[in-house]
C-alpha cells in the first residue's frame, strides 16, 4: 500500500527535510515541521491521504535510489572563478556575488526569484521576490536548514503558467523542485544550488541565539561578514550589543562544521553533493582559488552544468556584470570536497549530541558540557604540534650548525 510506503519514508534515515513530498501532496496528508532534534520531517497524516502516490513519486532520494544515471538536461559541468563587478553587491555577498547578478537577470525580465531569508523572528526561511530592491533579503549564505513551506509548489505553479523563475536552495531542495517539474515548466526554471557541506541542527542555532546576548533577541545576524576574514559571524541585539566572532573561534559553528556532531544524518553521505547535478548552475566559495583569479573581496566558484546555465552566464559576461575566469572542477574540489560529492565520518557521539538537544538544554550549557572540553582538546593538541615542530627546527639548525663546524675543523686540519 501506498500509505504504508510513506511511513517508512517519514522514518528513513536519508530523508532530507526538502519538503517535496508535502509539496507534491495535493490533499495536505503530509506536513513538515520540525523535529526535536532541529531537523525538517514529514508527518504522514493517514485521514488525509487518498493514496494517489504522489508523494513517493515525486521523493528526489526515492528517484535517487532507482535511477542512479544523471537527469538527461544535464550534459557536463563547465568551472568558473567569478565575482560581481558591482562593488556594493559584491561586499555584501558571501563570496562572488554572482547569485545576486543571475536573480538580477530574471527580476528585471519580469520573473520571481525564491531563495532562503531570514524572516521577521530571524528563522530561515524560503521566500519569494519579485523586485530587485527585496533581492538583499536573500542574499549571503544561511548555514541552517530553511523551512520551505509550499515554496516548491508555488514555483512550479509560476512555471506552469509561463512566468520566469529562478530557485535557489540546497542539491536536494533543487533535485525536490525538478521533480515537481513537466519538461515545459522546466525550460521557465533556472535552478541554482550550492556547494553545501550539510546542514546543523535549527533547534541548536536556536539556542544559540538566545545565548548571545544572555536572553535579549537578536535583530540582525550574519554568518558571512566580511570585516575581520572572509568568515566572520556578526550578530546585533536591538539595544545596540555586537557579537563578532570569526567562524573557526564561534561555538555554534565548530560544534556543527568543525566536529559534524549537530548536521543531519543525511549529510554524512549526501546523494546529491556529486557532479552532474541536477541544478543548471552550482555557486560556492572558491577556496584556495589560484592567485591569479583572486579577489580580497572573495570569489565564487561557478559550475555550469546545463545549456540553459551557460545561457544565463553569458547574458553576464554581455553585460560586464561580472569578471569570469576558467577553472579547473579538480582544483576547486580539492577544497571544497562536497563539489563533487565526498562523505563525512559519522561521529561516535552525534546521538548523545543530538539526544541532548531534543532535550531543549540551553546554549550555555552545550559550550560547557561539549565545546569548553573540546578547545581544551584542541589547544593541547595545538601545544603539542608547536611544540614537535620548534624541536624539528632546533635539531635542524644543530645539525647545520654542527655541518659548519666539522668543515671548519676539516679547513683547519689542512
């Protein structure tokens, strides 16, 4: 029965959270919300369901599994390193800027952009605009998974009815619309995903934004401000308080990228990250890009996968809106792993973790009860490298030093 086959899909371990089951539900038997944990989940309601099968026909992981070929718009992957020629635009990107120019292309084509912004409770969410002066909303990199609500099924109602329509999210919030898609309203779509490393758990980001400011709310958040380094997490309270953090030192950040102890199961071995992909453009940071395409300003990796992208980039390159240089998909890769796929270890104590989040334990308590001891770990280890590394020196500088002095014995001899 098609009712028991979406209870094991609730249950699965790869589910996403992309919500293109409910979207693809015309009945609303299936809702996502989300779980104790901080992940997106469906809940099946069986009243509901008049078991036409949508839902499992539609699932990208289900599609996944029983098709393991690339979809047939997508041909091959042409690398970039690009960034925006707008000053201003490019600033308040997370890297290039070249998500702004191509969502600029299609709102002043008359078209709706949907991408992931903060909404007024400073939550991620997936919403729509259809004017360049809103386009600020959705721009930079969010870094938790976002609710999409019906966002999938109001795209591809626009598509249907022959408006111009740019989406960007996650590959498997992408590879959930293209599902929703006839080949028709897939000429009206760009789809446009990221490199993503996976996403951490929303009840953990929750917490944590309580504990910035001791319990006052935040008003305005950034993960990807750009004034100490090109990762700098910035948060403002409404009294005026400022937390600014690089990533690499901020707790929330290094229990969910660093350690992987709060990011979704399905992350650890993501069927979406791989190239080909689905989306006719992957945008991401280009890390360790070489030094003749570098910007201080950061550069976006650009990799288009399908005519309809190369399309697009080229409307760019007319319109000097942005400076492209060729590049190597292995050089961007080496990186960037989640370019071309990869997999994240599991860590022997996520399910602790994460029990201990369902829990609703306050912030404080995590950077007591988990990160204190873990930079305490990292600092000794830290200690220990600086300190085999002097040694390595010194004996290196002894043996020159002694080199020396034996041919100045040798020179004496003589």
């Amino acid at each position: 029965m098609i009712t028991d086959c979406v209870r094991e899909l609730v249950k699965d371990d790869d589910c996403t959270g992309c919500a293109g089951c409910s979207n693809a539900c015309q009945r609303h038997a299936l809702e996502t919300v989300l779980s104790a944990e901080g992940f997106y989940r469906p809940v099946f309601s069986a009243e509901l369901c008049c078991e036409c099968g949508a839902c499992v026909k539609k699932c990208p992981v289900l599609a996944m599994r029983a098709h393991s070929a690339p979809p047939p718009h997508t041909t091959r992957t042409d690398c970039y390193a690009a960034w925006s020629n707008d000053r201003e635009t490019h600033a308040l990107s997370s890297s290039g800027g070249v998500f702004s120019e191509l969502s600029k292309l299609v709102l002043e084509d008359g078209g709706t952009v949907f991408g992931c912004g903060w909404n007024d409770n400073l939550e991620p969410e997936h919403m729509a605009v259809t004017s360049v002066a809103e386009l600020a909303r959705l721009r930079g990199s969010k870094y938790v998974p976002s609710s999409i609500g019906l966002s999938l099924a109001r795209a591809a109602a626009l598509a249907r009815g022959g408006a111009r329509v740019l989406f960007s999210g996650t590959p498997c919030q992408v590879a959930a619309l293209d599902r929703l898609l006839d080949a028709q309203a897939r000429d009206q779509v760009t789809l446009i995903d990221m490199i993503c490393h996976g996403v951490p758990s929303l009840a953990l980001f929750s917490a944590y934004k309580g504990w910035l400011f001791r319990g006052e709310t935040v008003s305005d958040f950034t993960f990807r401000d750009k004034s100490l380094c090109l990762q700098t997490i910035v948060a403002r309270s409404p009294s005026g308080a400022t937390y600014r953090r690089r990533a690499s030192d901020d707790p929330f950040f290094r229990l969910g990228y660093g350690n992987h102890l709060s990011l979704m199961k399905s992350c650890f071995a993501c069927r979406f990250a791989a190239a080909p992909r689905v989306a006719d453009i992957t945008l991401g940071d280009y890390w360790g890009v070489p030094k003749e395409s570098e910007h201080p300003s950061g550069v976006s990796a650009v990799l288009v996968n399908t005519p309809a992208g190369g399309e697009l980039i080229g409307k760019l390159i007319a319109s000097d809106a942005i400076t492209l240089m060729p590049a190597d998909l292995a050089d961007i890769s080496r990186m960037n792993p989640r370019t071309t796929g990869g997999e994240w270890s599991l860590p022997s104590r996520r399910n602790e973790f994460l029990r201990d989040v369902a829990r609703g334990h306050s912030f404080r308590w995590f950077y007591w009860r988990w990160y204190a001891p873990l930079r305490a770990k990292e600092r000794v280890r830290d200690a220990l490298l600086g300190s085999a590394v002097f040694w390595v020196r010194a004996l290196k500088v002894k043996k020159v030093f002694c080199f020396f002095r034996v041919l100045r014995h040798a020179g004496n001899a003589h």
